[in-house]
C-alpha cells in the first residue's frame, strides 16, 4: 500500500490479516473495514476470542493436537480406545477425522510428512514420540491417516519400517471412489485402487 | 460443526473469523489453526491491534471514513482542497480512491445507495449532511464517484437534483477503457461510452 489512508492502526490491522491464509492485501482491506464497521458485534469478540486462544491454548505433549490443557482432551478422555493410534501429517486433518466422527482411538500428529524438496527429514517429524507410544502395551493398531500423495506415501512407509519391530498393526486409509463422487470425474489411479479394493455387496 | 474438538476457545475463534468476509466455516478453520501455530509473531499481534482499533476507531462525524480522531486525517489535513467534495458510497471506495493519489479535495461517505429492491432510502443516507457541506461558501465543485451500477447512478442522479439550486458544479466519473485493458473484453456499454467521450490525442 503506497500511502496510509485511515490511520496507522487499521494499516497494522490490514498488514496483520493479510498474513492470514486465505486472505490478500485486497481481502485483508475488506475484513478490516467490516471489522470496523461491526466493532462491539465482531471486532471486540474477535479480539477478546484471540486474547483468550493466545492465553491459554497450548500444544498437547503426548498428540500434538492444540487445546487448553496438557495433556488434550482427546489424550484424556476416557471413552477413547487406547488400543488405536491414528497418525496425521497436521492439527488440520486431526480436526478433519474428528469431524467425521469416524476415529474412536487415540491421535498422533506428526507435524508433517517427509519430504526431500522441501528438507524435512525424520528428525524434523514426531517420530520418536509415535515410537515410544506405540510401544506401549495397550496399543494394537496404527492407522497411518496420511496424504494419499508422494510425500505422504513415502512417511507412511517409512513409518511402517520403523514400527515394524513391534507387535502392533499398521494400517493405512483405504483408497476408493469419494462417496457422492462420479466415476466420470475420477483419476485413473483412483479407479484402479477402487477396483482392486472392492468389497462384497 | 457438529463436534466441538479443540475446545470451546478454538471453537469460538473459527465462529468468530467465519463472520469475516472473504472466510468461510473452512478458511476460518483453517485461519484459525496459523494463528494458533504462530501465536507469538501472528496470534499476539492480531489480537493487540483488534484492541486497539476497538479502543481507539471512531467514525468521522463530518465526512463518514474510520479514524483515531474525529473530524479525521483527511477531513483536518490543511494541504487538502476545501473546494472539492468526492462522494462515494462507502469507505471502501474511499480508500480505493485514496490509494489511486487521484483525489485531492475532502470526501464524503454517503453510507450506501438508493436501492428500492434492499429498502434504501435517501433519509438512510448521509444526503442531508451533504447538502450542508455543499452549501459552503468555500465548495466550487462536488465529484459523484459512484458505482457505474443502476442503483449508484439513480443516486447519483438523486444527488444531482439536490444540489442543483446551489453554486456547485457537480460531476461524476468518466466512462470509458480501463487502463491496460481489452477491447475485445469489453463490454458494448463501456465501449460505447469511450467513443462518445473519446478524448483529443
């Protein structure tokens, strides 16, 4: 921005939400004007909301999920099964799964996937943790939930390498056609696995 | 949502920016979780400079833009024209304008524009405060920078029958090409436009 419009505090605020994803210079403009004009509905909330987050929130030890204690809640809740560890690159898909409602175990997060591009090697990855973890006696199953790209494939394997020592099943998602998709639409690759993955009717 | 996971603080959070424009319950989610994971460099900042502006953003009583002050910057700076009056519809365009450098007399926020289908009428806007600024002695002339929609330029037109009894020469936009673009891309009304007011060489 060449010149300062509405005073240096709205050009910090837009300087600041341009930087979050999914918001450009232009949008960060939009958001903050909104903000302003909705100051006691939206804009004290919001930073009253990130005052809190900022307070409080913290990374779970054991999983690396984010949440006000530590241990999370997911590590604490004694409903969960501690039998099954479901392994994820990112908070993101931990959040995605749970969403789903379709995870009853235990949560590991990596803090992403091995990459040579882009330098991360094992020593930058949870590794050692999902180890030790793994190694515990409740523990049967290891669901990798990882990416089904490149990077992705290569951490799922490389994990397997490591756990394989010990007496506890390693499992991966199942590739297959994304329910409500069209077989029309779908790549060559996904078509294959769904073929070769079927299951009985 | 139908699981709260991280919290009710996350929760409340991702609520909170999904109300922001340009952001929906996803990208908020996904806002959400940068800031989380860059709480000192993002998270802090952000919350700070919310206080801030909530503490400290007024809306100018003269001119309708957001301030730290009121009257504001552009209404109080002694460099600007006291003979021009931009009106525009709202403080976006504004800003656009401002940003562009091409302004150099004092604005005017009308709140909007006349719209018979969103129930707009002219005592919604700021038409009277207008009327007043125009009337004094020192305003030659007051540039209409209203979108070249139907509803901004029946109230331009509005506008125009307001100010016709007094000494002001009242102007809007030129229609025309807009820099760096197509022709072929143009629509017949633009086109139209930039011939009938085309320009010596």
């Amino acid at each position: 921005m060449s010149r300062a419009i509405a005073g240096p505090e709205i050009e910090r605020l837009i300087q600041l939400l341009a930087k979050l994803p999914g918001l450009g210079p232009r949008s960060a403009r939009r958001a903050a004007l909104h903000l302003v004009k909705k100051r006691e509905q939206l804009l004290g909330p919001l930073a009253e909301a990130m005052a809190v987050a900022r307070e409080r929130i913290v990374v779970c030890s054991r999983c690396g999920n984010v949440d006000t204690r530590d241990p999370c809640g997911l590590c604490t809740d004694p409903r969960r099964d501690d039998s099954l560890i479901v392994v994820v690159a990112d908070i993101a898909d931990l959040w995605a799964l749970e969403r789903s409602g379709a995870v009853s175990g235990r949560y590991h997060v990596l803090g992403g996937v091995l990459s040579a591009l882009d330098g991360v090697r094992p020593e930058h990855l949870t590794l050692d943790a999902l180890v030790a973890r793994a190694s515990e006696p409740a523990v049967k199953e290891v669901i990798l939930a990882l990416n089904a790209t490149v990077d992705g494939q290569t951490t799922a394997h490389f994990i397997t390498d490591l756990l394989t020592h010990l007496p506890v099943k390693v499992t991966k998602l199942a590739h297959g056609v994304p329910v409500g998709g069209e077989l029309d639409y779908l790549d060559d690759g996904t078509l294959v696995a769904a073929i070769r993955q079927r299951t009985g009717f």
